[in-house]
C-alpha cells in the first residue's frame, strides 16, 4: 500500500512538472513572484530572494532552500539558465536588485 501511494504521489509530481514544463516553453514567460521583465531586452529573469510563491514548490520538488534547489528549480520547471555572465547578471540585478543566491535568465539566444 506505501508503494502504491508512493507511486501516485511521483506520478503526480511528474504530471504537474511536465504541464509547467510545457507552458513555460508554450509562453515563453517565467513562472512565479521570483519573475522580472527587462522591457528593453524582451527578457526575463527569475530571482530567488524574490520566490515568496514559489517556495512551498521548491521545498517539495527538490527537499529543501539552497543555491542547488535553487537552480534547479528555475533550470527545470521555468526552463531558464543560470546567469553567470557578468554583464547578464548586471541587467538583471537591475531589476532584482542585489544578494540574491540564484539569479535565471530566459534563453533569447535564438532570436534575431
């Protein structure tokens, strides 16, 4: 009876990734209070000290807070990278202001 109950719940787990999975890609948004636009660069960012209603998700898909969690929450489920280039982190410090442990970028390398 565990097993199964187990099973259910991952099965679950795995619907509710792969739908958010899905419209992240579909609406090439971003997901969540954690979300920043830059108007001028059509781009969007994701900042963890902004998460507040993302949190409960985090805790549950990945066990816990921390800068690993983080990125993979933002990689996985929003479908984003990890900003490390200076000059990217640069613009999106701009509007996530500064100290936060992970900062995501939307991938717009293959616009024109």
């Amino acid at each position: 009876l565990d097993s199964l109950l187990q099973e259910t719940k991952m099965t679950k787990v795995v619907i509710i990734v792969a739908v958010m999975i899905a419209l992240a890609n579909v609406s090439s948004a971003c997901l969540g209070s954690g979300c920043r636009h830059d108007r001028d660069r059509d781009q969007f960012f994701w900042c963890s000290g902004h998460a507040d209603s993302e949190i409960s998700s985090i805790k549950s898909f990945f066990g816990g807070l921390n800068r690993n969690t983080y990125e993979q929450y933002c990689t996985g489920i929003s479908a984003m990278l990890v900003t490390r280039d200076p000059a990217l982190l640069a613009v999106a410090e701009r509007h996530c202001g500064p100290g936060h442990e992970v900062i995501c970028h939307e991938d717009i390398s293959f616009r024109n």
